[in-house]
C-alpha cells in the first residue's frame, strides 16, 4: 500500500506548465471495449518517443528551478459529471517562456502547495497520490485551494526515476496540490 512519506507546505510558483495536453478519464483498461479517451501511459510514450521532452529540456534557461530533473504531469479542469480531466505531460517552465506550436501551456499562479512524497509500488501510487495528499493537507492545518486547483505528479531523477530504472519496486512520487492555511 502506498503510504504519505513526507508532506511540506511551501511557496510554489508562478510559473507555466507546458507540455502535450489529452482530454482524458481514469477507466478500468478493457481490451475489447477500449475508451474514448487516450490514456495517460499513451501519452507519455509519445512525448518521450516524438521529442517532446528533449524539445523542453532543450529549454534549459526556462526550466523551473523548483523542479529541475523533474517531469510533470499535471492535471485540472477535472469535470464531475462525466469524470474528464485535463491532462498535461511536460515541464514547470518560468513565465517568460515562450510556447512552441503544437505545445500547450496553463499559467500556474503563486500559491502554497501541499509537496507530498508518496512512497510505494507504482501501480499503487497512482491511485492514491491525491487521497493521501488531500487528507495530510487537512491533518496539518490547511484546506485544498479549490480555486487554483490543480494536482500535479513530479517525477524527480533521486525518487522516481534513477531507482524506478535499477530495478527499484518501491518509489518516491512528489505529488503536489495548491493548498491554503484553514483560518
């Protein structure tokens, strides 16, 4: 089970998220019946096969330096009555930073973030970054920012992906949420 291994509340932003962007729902994979929607796997194969991240990292005097080695995917727009969300594979880049075409980009305002660390198999992280972020927010004083909202998956080089590629089964996701102090 993947548990809560650390939570810190700082200073995040602004900054803008640029990347690939898929309108996309999390559903049970049936081979036969396969959704609508493309799947968020799909799309971080094709940005690491079709240069999407080297096009980024090649933007190095843009790159946030909050998440330097880090990959994001992050997600808003989440709508209740059909379970879509927005969905981006890319990278927190400084404000200036322009946007290429075929790229998208949302402005991510200055906020405090809860920045969790989600320790677990990554099969078991994924479904419960965001329960176990949301409820460590709530145990520690604050309220989620529902009006920035937005939820974001970093994939550092140190936690995720140097173990994740030396065989490694139990990682570290960052999992970062805006948040504010409940008065």
């Amino acid at each position: 089970m993947a548990i809560l291994k650390k939570i810190e509340f700082v200073e995040f932003g602004p900054f803008k998220i640029i990347g690939k962007k898929i309108r996309t729902k999390i559903e049970n994979f049936n081979p036969v019946f396969q959704s609508k929607y493309q799947t968020i796997p799909s799309l971080w194969q094709q940005c690491f096969s079709d240069g999407t991240f080297d096009t980024l990292m090649n933007m190095k005097e843009y790159c946030s330096p909050e998440t330097p080695d880090g990959y994001e995917g992050y997600m808003r727009d989440f709508c209740e009555k059909d379970g879509t969300f927005t969905y981006i594979a890319g990278f927190f880049m400084k404000e200036n930073a322009p946007v290429l075409d075929g790229f998208a980009s949302y402005e991510v305002p200055a906020c405090t973030i809860a920045k969790a660390w989600i320790e677990g198999e990554e099969n078991d992280i994924y479904p419960n970054a965001h329960q176990l972020t949301v409820e460590a927010i709530s145990k520690n004083g604050y309220v989620v920012d529902w009006a920035n909202y937005f939820s974001c998956e970093v994939y550092t080089d140190l936690r995720f992906s140097i173990p994740k590629n030396n065989g490694q089964k139990i990682l570290i996701l960052d999992f970062y949420i805006p948040c504010k102090k409940n008065i």
